[in-house]
C-alpha cells in the first residue's frame, strides 16, 4: 500500500510539473484551436457535397457524420500522445543513460507526462473545440453515459500511448525512427477511424481492424459517447466493447514491457 501510495505521489508531482511547464508555452496548445475546426469545416464541406441529395453512406446521414466527427476531434485532442518522439529522442541523443539511474521507470514518468499535459489540453483545447462546435456548428456532444464514456476515453488514452511508446522502442533497433513513426502514426489514425468511420471501410477490413488496437484508441470512445457500437456486423453492448478495450491495454502494456526488456538487452549490448 505504501508503495502505491508514493508511486501515485510521484505521478501527480510529475504530471503537476508538466502541467506548469507547458501552461508557459500554451501558445502552441492554442494554434489546435484553429487546426482542429478548420478540419472538421473541412469534413462538413466534403460529406454535405457527397450527400447533398439527403441519402446515407453506411448507415450515416449528414447529421450522423457531423456528429461522429465532432467526436473525432474531441476524443483525438484529449487522447494526443508523443511518446514516440520523446522516447526516439532519449535514445537517438544519448539521454536515455539518464533514464535508467532515475528509481521510477520510465514508462511511468511518461505517462505521468502525458497526464499533466491533456489535464492542461482539457481545458485549453478540448473545452473550446467543444463550445465551438456546438455555437458554431450546433452540434452539441453530450455522452450516453458519461461514466463509461470517461472510462473508454481513460482507456483510448493508455492505449494511444502504449501503442507510441512500442514505436518509440524503435529506436533501440533503427539509427533513424521519423519515417517509421509518420508512417505508422499514419496508419494508426486510419485504422483507428480518425479520417473516415471504421463502418465505411470493406468488411473484411472491419473484421481485421476488430482485432488491432487502433480502433480502442479512437473509433471506441467515439461510439460509446454516440451510445451505441458495431463494427464488421458485430453488436456490442457499452460495458462488453469497453471490456474488450481493457483487455486490450493489458495486452499493450505486456507488449511495451516485452519491447522495453528486449530494447534494453539490446541497448547495452551495444556498449553504451
């Protein structure tokens, strides 16, 4: 108790530290207030162009894309991640020697970055997207249930970053990581349903994307903030589809620590 005790303290003196760092420079965080609709804006001219005539693509109306959309954009900004960079970084500059003395893995402190900055992104980000679409757009987002929502939406955020941070393992093995990671993180958004809704995608594709950790990251929360989930002709319940999310980030956490283990062995066979 006492141990998990001190590692809660140190995850919320870390997450306070990042926090406060980044509230120096929210500048940046605010350029998304920008990016982040001018995309949907984007989305909403394209779909009421495909669909002028009033029909549906996959089951979604107009109103239907909009708010899915909509959804994107929210749970996307709240479950952003860079441990991918930040790992590549430590090791590519030979900062990572440091990482290794410190008494706290560092997985854990870079979660509890991770933490302090989408606490700060919530309000700074998030918050305003949210009043701009439903001011602007009216679109108005309020989950089903909001107690599985947050839960599916703590669990895309774990999972998002422990699948970064098995790319950001990369780097122990590959000189170079910035292509592999563009690629991947491209790949990750896709198939977690960020550009288009995972029901528009064939369905055999469906049927594989059920199976990958993409669509937990994104596609999941989305749909149990819109209160229902169906992907490649599988119906889920609310509580059975954020099961399965948590059975998931079990199953990335055993990956990111099997590539961890494997790194490290590898790392210092290299003689650092």
């Amino acid at each position: 108790m006492n141990r998990l005790l001190a590692a809660w303290r140190s995850t919320c003196a870390i997450a306070y530290a990042t926090y406060q760092e980044w509230a120096a420079y929210r500048s940046h965080m605010l350029i998304s207030l920008f990016i982040g609709p001018t995309y949907f804006l984007v989305q909403v001219v394209i779909w009421q162009a495909l669909l002028a005539d009033g029909g549906t693509i996959g089951g979604y109306d107009r109103t239907a894309l909009m708010s899915y959309y909509g959804a994107v954009l929210i749970v996307s900004t709240l479950v952003f991640d860079f441990a991918d960079w930040n790992l590549q970084m430590l090791i590519r500059s030979g900062k990572f020697l440091t990482v290794l003395l410190r008494p706290m893995s560092h997985r854990g402190f870079a979660l509890s970055q991770k933490l302090g900055h989408r606490c700060l992104g919530l309000w700074m980000e998030a918050l305003p997207i949210w009043l701009i679409l439903w001011l602007v757009f009216s679109i108005r987002l309020v989950p089903a249930s909001t107690g599985w929502f947050v839960l599916s939406l703590a669990l895309g955020f774990l999972i998002m970053f422990l699948v970064n941070y098995c790319v950001g393992t990369l780097a122990f093995w590959l000189t170079r990581t910035a292509g592999a990671r563009r690629l991947i993180g491209f790949l990750r958004d896709v198939c977690a349903g960020v550009f288009l809704p995972l029901a528009l995608f064939p369905h055999e594709l469906q049927q594989l994307l059920f199976f990958l950790p993409f669509q937990f990251i994104t596609y999941v929360p989305v749909q149990v903030l819109l209160g229902h989930y169906e992907l490649a002709g599988i119906r889920l319940g609310i509580p059975e589809i954020v099961g399965c999310q948590a059975l998931m980030a079990l199953l990335m956490w055993g990956l990111s620590e099997l590539l961890w283990r494997l790194g490290i062995r590898r790392f210092s066979a290299a003689g650092a």
